[in-house]
C-alpha cells in the first residue's frame, strides 16, 4: 500500500558528507544527495540566515534532498556557510553578515564542477541565500537561479543590472504574507529585470512551513529543472 509522503519521509538516494575548502583557508561541510538512477540535474543550495537559525538542514532544504533525488532525478548540494551548524557539523570561520561569504559561494561552485563533476548546475538561495546567490552566483556555468523568500536587504539595483544584462532565467516565489517583500513590492523591485519569472505564492509566509507548502516549493523547484517529473506525487 502507498504511504503518504510525511516531514519525516527519507527516499532512496547516495548520500554522502563533502568538505568545501575556501580560498581563505576555511574547510566548509556539506552533502551531496545524488539520485540512484539518471541524474536530471545537480542544484546547489544556498541556506537562510544563520543569525535566525538558518542553515544547511534548514526543512525545505532537508526535505529537497530527502526526496527530491527519487522523485525528480535531481541532485542536491547542501553545505553550511562560515561558521553555520548543523546537524551534520559546523563550518569553520564566523559569520560575516554576507560580506566574506562570496568566498564561501564561489568554493561551493567550484567544487560542484571540479570535484563532484557536476554538468548541469542550477543555484537556488532562500532568504538571505537569495541574497548570496544574487551577489555572488555569476558564474556562466550556471544554468539558471531559483529565489525563495527573498528579502531584498543587500542585493543593490548594480546586482540586478547585472542580471538583467545576463539574461539567464530567474524564478522568484514570493509569499503573499513574506516579512520584508510583498508580491507588490517585489513587482517594483524587480521591475527592471525582465528575465526574472516572479510567482505570487497565495498563503505563503517566510519560512514555508506546513507539507502543502513544502509540496508546492518542491514542486515550482522541479518546474524549473526537471518538468517532465510533474506534478509530484504525495505518497509513495
């Protein structure tokens, strides 16, 4: 008999621990859920905040590599900026408020393609990772970036020309109830970058929480990659 796909569902994958290592000397932990079967695609995360808790094991972060490798083919790339905790361990060096944390975002993709031999890399970033992602994620390889929550704090109109210039694709979900940018703000704030997808999430808060939530940002993260994988199924 199907079970329902609960918080706590774990789907088959080949997870392995990773060390991310900076150009500033600093060793970085991390996990790579790569799919058993054909990999579709790899997507690097980039997490919340880590002076509200954010962090590698952050749930929507959890939950993609927990089943998005079974039901979508994706691989999933995990890993603790400077000084972050996590169950899996903490990150050496200490906070930076965003500034030397390019370092730690420019080692992360290059170990996606140097060391994991990633080919398809698409970068996601929530919250404060949008912020990272927007600053820092410029590398051409990437294919394209998804943005959850994001907050708009430090990314200057310099970083969205940057992007608008760019060209590559964008995906924004923007919760109807987020804590520092609105749909309608977000429409302003981006109103200049045309190659910015922004969705309108009805109900949605910050921080994503409850399974019809988490469900539909699985679900908008596989319409970017992996389309054909939809709709995504709530039990197994």
């Amino acid at each position: 008999m199907p079970e329902l796909i609960r918080p706590s569902t774990v789907l088959p994958a080949s997870r392995r621990p990773i060390t991310i290592k900076t150009s500033d000397g600093l060793n970085l932990i991390g996990e790579i859920a790569t799919p058993l079967s054909q990999i579709t695609a790899s997507l690097l995360m980039l997490h919340p905040n880590p002076s509200g808790g954010g962090m590698m094991d952050s749930h929507i972060y959890k939950k993609a590599a927990n089943r998005l490798p079974a039901l979508a083919g994706i691989e999933i790339i995990r890993f603790n900026t400077r000084g972050t905790k996590s169950e899996a361990g903490q990150s050496q060096g200490e906070y930076d408020f965003g500034k030397s944390e390019r370092l730690d975002v420019l080692a992360a993709i290059e170990h996606c393609f140097t060391q994991a031999q990633v080919k398809d890399l698409y970068v996601i970033g929530w919250s404060f990772g949008t912020e990272l992602a927007l600053q820092y994620a410029r590398d051409k390889r990437i294919k394209e970036l998804i943005l959850l929550s994001p907050p708009m704090l430090s990314t200057t109109d310099e970083d969205l020309d940057f992007w608008a210039k760019d060209g590559r694709h964008i995906t924004a979900l923007i919760p109807e109830h987020d804590d520092y940018l609105t749909p309608d703000q977000a429409r302003v704030k981006f109103s200049k970058v045309p190659n910015i997808k922004q969705i309108d999430v009805k109900d949605g808060k910050h921080l994503w929480v409850g399974e019809p939530m988490v469900h539909r940002v699985l679900s908008e993260i596989v319409r970017v990659i992996a389309p054909d994988k939809l709709p995504l199924p709530t039990e197994v």
